[in-house]
C-alpha cells in the first residue's frame, strides 16, 4: 500500500481496512484450532496487518490499538486512530458463533485547544459478511437478525442472569453470511424489525450485563438479550433488529469508538447512560457505561436508567 495524497476518504479506508482485517481473521478461523490459541493468534494478526497498513496509508496518525502499547503521543495528536483489532475475542474461539467484530475509527481535532470528536469509522461483522461505515452510499440492509432470535435474558430476583450459568446466555444462531457494505442505516433511528411485537428490545452483555440493566423490565415493557462484541450488539440496533444497548461497569475507548461512529453517522442516540457526552481519547481510558438507542427512545431509557440507579 501506499500513502494517500488526501485525507478526504477516511470513511472508506476505515471501512475497507475492517473489511481487510476481517477476511484475514475468517481464514485464520477457518483452519481451528484450539480456542485460546486462535483467539490470541486473532488479536496478533488483526493488529499487526491494522497498525502496518495504517502507518502505511496514514503516516504521522497515532494508532491507539487495544493489542498495543499506549502512546502518550495520540493526546497532543490532531488525529488518532482508535481500533479494536477483534472485538468478542471469547465468541471468536466459540465455533459457530457470528457476534464478534473489527472496529476502526477515527478521532480528530483541529487543534489542541478543541476536545475534538470521532469523525469516521467502521465495524466489521465478518462472519456476518457485512461492514456498516460512515462511507458515504446506499443504506445498507442489514441481515443479522438471526443473532439475536435466541434465549432471551431475563430480570432474577437474586441479580444473576437467569438463563445460563457462569451469567453466559446464547444469543442463538448464527446469523446469514449475506449482507451489504455501505453507509450505516441513514434511517433516522426508526428500523423496526416487521412483525416483531411492541416491547423495547435492549442487547446486553453475554456475561456481566448489571444489575441496574437486568432491573430496566421491571419499569417498562422491554426484553434483554444476551450478545457478544459491542460491535455486534450497537450493529443490532442500527439494524433495526434491537432497540437499544445499554452496558455499565466499564469498558474501553476502543470498545466503543467504532460503534459509536457508525451510530452517530446513522442518526441513533449515543451518550453516557446519564445522557452526558461520550469523550475519546482521553487521558483515562476507561469508559464507564453507554446507551445506543433509536432517538425516540432515549428520554423514556435515560429516566429508567436515573430510577433503577437512584440517581438524581
């Protein structure tokens, strides 16, 4: 690869190094092998071809990878790219399993006076055969509803999720392998899913959604489901498969920056669960909760959230 003489397709070099990152990681899938081993010869390779290709195409960007060293560099950068080389690492080593993910995103400033924002991105579902983006183009049409017409994950009265042990719930299925890359919904946050019955569907984590989430059915009429990567499940609601996805208990920037990108880009509502602004590339990596989330949707979550959370 070679440099680009301009920097106006970022949306399209987010979207194709995901694409890239993603087959490399489904032919490493395709020849097994034991699951800790592939998982960990996953996050290697996906990190390696994405942190070369971006010095390649993008050199004097700083690259924030959750596979790599933290460079002080990126927080006097005017442009960072935050990747997330395979996101759902644990559904990777699960044979069958399509919830997992490649995440790249661009955060930017125009100097160091501006706290600056995430300008384009893009989340790879590989096994799903799709990438959503900010590229400009036709809406894609989303095909992943199969990964989320499983077990659903229900409210227990002892705080364990109530479907599995160990807190683990199967999504269910596997999902199609047709899908269509281009920009993210473009729908305004209003895809429904035809036939699908009223209530608010909200995907959680597979193993430590909290308890302030499991306690949100108790206040409105609404169903939990159990989904791997972050990409997968903020991919859900852009697709109009979910409602929502609400996490809390902390994570990483480069969880949710790509994610979070392709929501924006999509016209869905993303924010802290207290409704204050998502911040990248801060000094502090750690973020602590998010809600993604059709627009129309967000005041009635904001307020469960305050009430489940005894918040002011």
């Amino acid at each position: 690869m070679t440099s680009d003489t301009g920097r106006g397709d970022d949306h399209a070099l987010a979207r194709d190094l995901a694409a890239d990152a993603g087959r490399r990681l489904l032919e490493l899938r395709a020849r097994g092998g034991e699951p800790d081993l592939l998982r960990k010869a996953g996050d290697r390779l996906s990190h390696e071809f994405l942190t070369a290709a971006l010095a390649d195409r993008r050199p004097g960007d700083v690259v924030l990878s959750e596979e790599g060293a933290d460079d002080p560099a990126r927080l006097t950068a005017s442009r960072v790219w935050i990747v997330d080389p395979l996101d759902g690492t644990r559904e990777f080593g699960e044979p069958g399993r399509a919830d997992w993910a490649v995440h790249v995103a661009l955060w930017e400033r125009s100097d160091t006076s501006d706290a600056g924002d995430l300008t384009a991105g893009a989340v790879a579902l590989p096994a799903q055969g799709q990438v959503l983006s900010t590229a400009p183009g036709q809406p894609a049409q989303c095909s992943i509803g199969p990964l989320i017409t499983g077990t659903m994950l229900h409210r227990a009265g002892d705080g364990e999720p109530s479907d599995g042990a160990d807190g683990d719930g199967e999504a269910g299925g596997v999902g199609g392998t047709a899908g269509t890359q281009g920009r993210a919904g473009g729908v305004g946050g209003t895809a429904r899913t035809q036939g699908r019955d009223a209530r608010v569907r909200i995907v959680v984590s597979r193993t430590r959604a909290p308890r302030f989430v499991r306690d949100i059915p108790g206040l409105i009429d609404a169903e939990l489901v159990p989904l791997g990567s972050a990409g997968a499940k903020v991919a859900a609601v852009v697709c109009g498969e979910a409602d929502a996805y609400v996490h809390g208990g902390g994570f990483y920037e480069w969880d949710t920056a790509a994610p979070v990108a392709v929501a924006r880009a999509a016209g869905y509502h993303a924010s802290r669960i207290d409704g204050s602004p998502l911040a990248y590339n801060q000094g502090d990596l750690l973020m602590p909760d998010i809600l993604v989330c059709r627009p129309a949707l967000a005041g009635v979550l904001l307020q469960a959230i305050r009430e489940v959370t005894n918040a002011p």
